[in-house]
C-alpha cells in the first residue's frame, strides 16, 4: 500500500505569545510537527507494518519545513517532497489544496492521509478541499483506520457527533486523521541517524504550474490581525474540609451566580 | 438583494439547537444589511422542520429530500448542499460548527470556489464580505478574518448567539435532488451510537467534566448522577476518553468538542489549553481539584481545592435536598 502523508509544520501552541498591534508575536520561534499530521503519518506506518508498502511525507512550506520533514522521515516515513514557498508567503487553505491537487495529480497513492485540522489555525478544511480537486472519496475525523488490501478498500471509524460511524471507502481515497487515533511515535536514535540519508524531493510552485502571484490572486480569505480573549472575571478559590467547601459553593451558585 | 441561506442540520427528529442559534443571528444580520433570509434542510423526511424554522424566522425553507441522508456520507450531502446553494442563488451560506458539518464545509467550499471561515466564535456581514474572529493557537487567541468571493460560507461554534424567535409564516419549498450514483463511492457499515444521559453535550445547560482525576467506574458514576440530577450532560478530559473511562463522544476541547453551558464542572481536570478551548466560554466554571497550582482554577469562576471523592458525595447530597425542595 503506498500512503502519502500531508503534513504541516506548525508553531507550538504551548509557547508563550503576544499581540501588539493586531500581530501575533511568539516569545520562541518554536516550530514543530503538527500533533494531527503526526497522528496521520502513524497511522500509516502501522498500516504499511501490517500490509506491506511505504509512507510518503509532502509538506507544503518555506525552507525551515525541513526540520519537521525529517522529524517524520526519523518516524519512518521512507520518503518526503518539500513543497517549497516563500518565507514570507502565507495562503489560505483553499490555496494549499490547489498546491497539493496540483503534486497528486500527477502521482499515485493508495491513501492520502492528513491531519483533520492542524493544532495553530483548527480550520480543518484542507483535506476536504484536496478531495474535491482531486475528486476523489474521503473521511473526516478517523479515530480508527484499518486495511483490506486485497479488496482494495479501508475501513475507517470516524468520530461524529453522537456515536461512531463505521465507513467503507475505496483506494484511493482520503482520510483526515484525529490524534485520538494513536501516539505518535518518539523517533529513536536510530531512526534519526536513518532519516539523514532519506530522500527529500524539492519541488517549486513552478515545477507544479503553479505560480505565488496567481495563487494570491484568487485568495478568497484575508487575517485582518488578532486579539485577545474576553477577559474573564477573576473567580474566588476556597480551601478547607469537604464538608465547608460544598457549604461555600452552594451558597455561591445559589445566592451570587444565581444558577440553581 | 443578496440572500443569506442557514442549513438547519437536524439529530433525532429535531433541528440541532446550535442550528437555530445561527439562524437567529442570520436574521439580525439580514434586517441590519436588507438581505433576504432563507432555510435549508437536508433529510430523509425534511417537511416536519419547516414550522420551527419559520418560527425563528424563515419565510422561505427550502427541503432536500432523500433516505440516503440517513447515513451519514459526506457525498450525497455535500452534492445537495451544492446545488441548493445553486438553486437559491444564496450570496453567504451560514452553519453550525460540529461534526458533521465539519465534514463537508472544505469539500463545499473547494466545489463552489467560495470563501469559508470554519468555526467562528462571531461572524458580522461587510457589503459581500464576511468579517468574523476564530479563536486560533488552541482557542489562546482570537483571529479576524475576512473571506470574500461569489459565494460565501460560515460555520459558527455552538453557543455564540441565543437562539430567539421571531415567528413568520412558512413556506416549503421543494429542491429536486438527484444523487449522482456513482460519485457515491463510501459504503456506511455500521453506527456504533454511545450511551449517554440522553441529553446532548453541545446544547446541555450543564455539564459536567470528569479528567484523570476520577479514577475509577464509581467515579465516573458520581458525575453522572450529578449530571443526572441537573438535567446535564457529562463531558470528559482526553485522559479518560483515552484511557475508555468516558465515551468518546464525551470528550470536551480542541480535538473534542466546544461547549458553553450556563454552568459547568470540571472534576479532577488539570486545565491544559486542549482542553480548556472547548469550555473557556461557560458562563460558571467550578473546578474541583486537589492540587492548588492546577491551572484550571485560573479560568474557575468557583474553585474548591480538595479531593474529589470527598466533595462529590457531599455536592449530591446538597443538590438532592435543592431538587427535592
Ligand atoms: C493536539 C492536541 C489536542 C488535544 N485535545 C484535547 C481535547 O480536545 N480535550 C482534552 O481534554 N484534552 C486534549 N488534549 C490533551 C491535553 O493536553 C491534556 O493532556 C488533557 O486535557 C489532560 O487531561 P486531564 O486534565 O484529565 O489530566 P491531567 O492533566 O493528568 O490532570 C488530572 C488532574 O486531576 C487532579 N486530581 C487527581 N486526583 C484527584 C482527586 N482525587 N481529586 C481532585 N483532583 C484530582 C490532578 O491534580 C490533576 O490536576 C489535546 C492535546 C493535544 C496535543
């Protein structure tokens, strides 16, 4: 089975930022491999474990992309295309499915495998999006994933609102990946070492037919800037016995926040 | 004059209440910009929904319908949302963010060359824009973004409008839908559905949240008598629905969902920005947890520092004696 993996590099969310002047400004210029990109790609290691095939990365991103790169080459991946764009350049999602439709399309995969949002922007429409360009059969929110490739199909179990749903689709096809769906891998040394020699493919927009300035063109959705949360009202913490303290918080949901 | 077309997603025959929510604002925004409100309904027996949604303000409702939809699949589903948007001529098209729209709102948007902003926390009409804010960087930060284009689509986070009625008379109108056989390629097998307290998590009044902290079955127990008691729901950490303590469908944040009850309880949650995202909003938060330095209490409106097997108990009982009296 031949699974190709898009995955994104992302900053941490977990660093510190800040907004000045409707800009966001990280403390640490942290960059790190997307969770749900991450879940994806293992996903598809244990699948080509059990069934045979290999695991391609694509990563569609500036230069520094290439360290997430090989963070996923050092999971297993055997291969990876770094899309590259400019360092400044920044698209919408519908821009980077037009990028991505435009390197499958001349390629074959059995799967495409994706994370279902990225953990800096959660919009999650990138993998539908790929579907639609390419025309091809996907799932949303796979939590589970298993193969029957002498049927040529996969089975995944997908997490919708009130239960599970058990869905059949044919290869090729596209599955979006939640990192309910495994735990990634910590890569070994060995496989760090491994990851140095594995081929990384370059490609530009140019060489896909594409070019930056008409993909600016035709975006459709602009960031205007950022800012904070509503400020929430400081609340009050209460220690003591058991007993004291549900004494306190009935008196305060009843008689303060009036919720009872 | 331009349209504004809301899709009522509907559950268990009834339309999702995060459904009316944004109809409700839709409507504010179309007599603010003189834009022409319309409903869609996608559904095996649609008709039944046409007097609710005339009641929270659509003159016009339009009906798709099909036993296909029964199932699930994304592609019959995102072929009749297409050409309903087609058909009516509809500049912004407007839903609720959960699930199964998530689903199919980057499929919609690639098919119909449109604009999209994905799960907004408030969204405001400019001439033929959309201005919203999205909560980005695991919900730590509010991003405004504005998408243009012939059509424009928006799906909104539960909770961020009131759902408010405003009745008109209705009237159904009937969509033609024939499904392309075979761009159907995905075969549902089964829905494995979860147990739960029968009330649904994104629409409950209260909820309450176990994390790591409950440990075990009886645990889990406690806060679903508490929630049983309050007429809630009860959520869960990605902890436990990891560990299986609590049904997946339970799980509350960024990879789970988004809730904004009137009250809220977070049991034996540490607060990690995962999965405060999903809960931030909650009008009350109690948090019941032992450690004193765990960041939850920093988003606690109450926060009662102890061991959760002690005050749960004691909580019951107390909400026991208010439910009786
Ligand atoms: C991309 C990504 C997405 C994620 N999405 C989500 C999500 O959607 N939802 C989510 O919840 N998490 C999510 N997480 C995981 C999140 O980061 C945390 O790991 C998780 O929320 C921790 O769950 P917890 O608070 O139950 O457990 P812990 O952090 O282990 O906290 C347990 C708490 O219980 C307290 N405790 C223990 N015993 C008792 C007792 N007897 N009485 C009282 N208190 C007690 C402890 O003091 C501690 O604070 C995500 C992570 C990533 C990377």
């Amino acid at each position: 089975m031949k699974f190709s993996v898009c995955i994104k590099q992302v900053p941490d969310v977990t660093a510190p930022i800040q907004i000045k002047e409707g800009q966001l400004h990280q403390d640490a210029d942290r960059l790190v491999l997307d969770a749900y990109s991450a879940s994806a790609v293992e996903e598809s290691l244990v699948l080509t474990e059990k069934h045979g095939g290999n695991v391609e990365v694509v990563s569609v991103g500036p230069e520094k992309a290439k360290e997430t790169i090989r963070k996923a080459l050092a999971m297993g991946a055997e291969s990876a295309v770094h899309i590259s764009t400019d360092d400044n350049a920044s698209y919408d999602s519908l821009s980077y499915a037009k990028i991505l439709a435009a390197y499958y399309k001349n390629h074959s995969f059995d799967v495409i495998a994706v994370g279902k949002q990225s953990q800096d922007t959660d919009a999650g429409l990138t993998g539908g999006m790929l579907a639609a360009l390419l025309d091809l059969p996907f799932a949303t929110n796979a939590v589970g994933l298993e193969a029957d490739p002498s049927a040529n199909k996969i089975i995944v179990k997908r997490q919708g609102d009130s239960g599970q749903e058990m869905i059949e689709l044919p290869m090729p096809c596209i599955v979006t990946c939640s990192n309910d769906m495994n735990d990634p891998r910590i890569p070994s040394l060995k496989g760090i070492m491994a990851s140095k020699k594995k081929p990384v493919d370059t490609k530009t927009l140019s060489d896909l037919g594409l070019d930056a300035a008409s993909l600016q063109a035709d975006m459709k959705t602009q960031v205007l800037g950022f800012q904070s949360l509503p400020q929430r009202e400081p609340g009050k913490k209460f220690e003591g016995d058991a007993t004291e303290l549900v004494g306190t918080l009935m008196n305060a949901l009843q008689n303060e926040a009036k919720v009872l | 004059m331009s349209k504004i077309l809301v899709y009522l997603p509907t559950a268990d025959g009834k339309i999702k209440r995060s459904a009316l929510e944004v109809l409700s604002h839709a409507r504010v925004l179309a007599s603010k910009n003189g834009l022409t409100l319309e409903a869609l309904v996608v559904d095996e027996n649609p008709s039944v929904f046409v007097e609710t949604a005339a009641k929270y303000g659509a003159a016009t409702v339009h009906t798709v319908q099909n036993p296909l939809f029964k199932q699930h699949l994304n592609a019959p589903l995102i072929q009749a949302l297409e050409s309903a948007i087609k058909t009516s001529g509809a500049k912004f098209f407007a839903t609720p963010s959960m699930e199964a729209t998530k689903d199919i709102l980057g499929a919609l948007a690639a098919k119909l060359n449109a604009g999209v902003l994905p799960d907004v926390a408030s969204f405001d009409i400019e001439g033929d824009a959309i201005v919203a804010l999205r909560p980005v960087m695991a919900a730590k930060v509010l991003q405004k973004v504005k998408s243009t284009g012939n059509v424009v689509l928006v799906s909104v986070r539960s909770g961020s409008y009131d759902a408010s009625e405003a009745p008109v008379s209705g009237s159904a109108n009937t969509l033609t839908f024939e499904p392309d056989a075979n761009s159907i390629k995905a075969f549902l097998r089964e829905i494995l559905k979860t147990a739960g307290t029968g009330v649904d998590l994104s629409e409950a009044n209260v909820v309450v949240s176990g994390g790591r902290g409950v440990k075990d079955e009886d645990g889990r127990k406690m806060l679903e008598d508490l929630a049983a008691l309050m007429n809630g729901a009860v959520g869960a950490s990605r902890a436990v629905t990891e560990s299986g303590l609590f049904p997946a469908t339970a799980q509350i944040g960024q990879t789970g969902k988004v809730v904004s009850p009137d009250l809220y309880f977070a049991v034996g949650i540490s607060g990690a920005i995962q999965h405060v995202a999903g809960m931030s909003n909650s009008k009350v938060i109690v948090a019941i947890n032992k450690d004193p330095d765990a960041p939850i209490f920093q988003y606690a409106t109450y926060g009662l520092v102890g061991d959760l097997y002690k005050i749960m108990p004691i909580l019951i009982e107390e909400i026991k004696k208010i439910k009786a009296a």
